[in-house]
C-alpha cells in the first residue's frame, strides 16, 4: 500500500493489487486462530465480537477520513502514506500487548509446574503446595 504512489506503470498497480488482495484472503482465515492465541479459550467470542467490531469502525471511519486527506492536500499519494503509515502503527501498538500475553501465560506455565500436592498425614486431606525458587 505504501509503494502504490510510486508506481506509475499499470501493469505494476495491477500486480501489487493483486498481492495485497490475495495475502489479504489467507491471512484473513486466520484470524479466529490468532484470536484464540491471545485472549484463550474462554474469551474467544468476547475477543472476536471486539475484532468485528473493530473492524467495522475502520471501514466506517477509513473512507471519509481518506477523503479529508485528499480534499487537503490534493494529491492522492498522501492519503496512501497516511495508510501505511497507520497501519504500520497498529502492528507496532501490537507488539507490548503480545509479548505481555506471551509473559503471562509462561509465567502461569512455571507455576504450574512448580506445584506440589502433599498429603497431610494421619487425613484423607491433600494440599497443594508451590515451591519457590531462590
């Protein structure tokens, strides 16, 4: 999206279309899979139903907001610059909350490898027990 400016064949507009369109298509089936990655099992609807809704407010918001651009500075280039460049902004707002989540969930791993069940003597009764590490 960012290099359409600088084409000025038709035949190369063409082409790039034509990759963005197609990665488009297969990155778009796994986004249920990536969703699932980082809100789990048990949050997967809350975590689709945020990324339509997502989703929704971009394509609401992109088109009139492109316009803007155009109506202020003329040429169409800068609306593609803008494009990109949010977009290259998103993935990188992405980066603290994945490895947060990545974090968190070996941190959840560790701990439940470092638990014990013992059993109390003289009872039928068992407790669980972490272990520290020093």
């Amino acid at each position: 999206m960012i290099l359409l400016p600088l084409l000025q064949n038709k035949v190369w507009i063409l082409f790039m279309s034509a990759i963005l369109g197609s990665t488009y298509c297969v990155t778009g089936g796994y986004t249920p899979d990536v969703i699932l990655k980082l809100v789990g099992l048990e949050n997967i609807s809350d975590g689709l139903g945020f990324g339509q809704v997502a989703k929704a407010l971009g394509s609401t918001i992109a088109g009139p907001l492109a316009g803007l651009l155009f109506q202020w500075s003329r040429p169409y280039e800068t609306s593609f610059y803008v494009g990109g460049s949010v977009f290259i902004g998103s993935c990188l707002l992405m980066i603290p909350i994945i490895t947060s989540l990545r974090r968190q969930r070996t941190y959840r791993q560790k701990t439940a490898h470092n638990t014990v069940k013992h059993v109390i003597p003289g009872t039928d009764e068992s407790a669980e027990i972490q272990l520290h590490q020093l």
